[in-house]
C-alpha cells in the first residue's frame, strides 16, 4: 500500500470516528468527507495515468 492510499485509509478512519462521537450531519463530518473525495480523485487520476 503506498503513502496516498494509507492518507486515503487514514482519513475515513478519522471521519468514521468523528461521526460516531458527532453525528452523520456534524460539519466536522463533511469537512472530512470532502477532503476523503479530493484524496480519493488524486488517487484514481494518479492510477488512471499509469494504465
């Protein structure tokens, strides 16, 4: 697993704990969850590059 996907794992890690202590709703949640998708976009355009 390379430093971005780790990044990826690590960050819906994080979201999962701050819904559960916060709720689905909670602006933290989003915050995260957006920042989840950009990593997420890096990644596949990354990935896509190399096939």
């Amino acid at each position: 697993m390379n430093q971005l996907q780790r990044t990826i794992e690590q960050k819906r890690e994080e979201m999962t704990r701050i819904a559960t202590r916060e709720g689905l709703t909670s602006q933290k949640v989003i915050r995260c969850s957006q920042e989840l998708d950009q990593l997420i976009n890096h990644y596949l355009i990354f990935y896509k590059r190399l096939s």
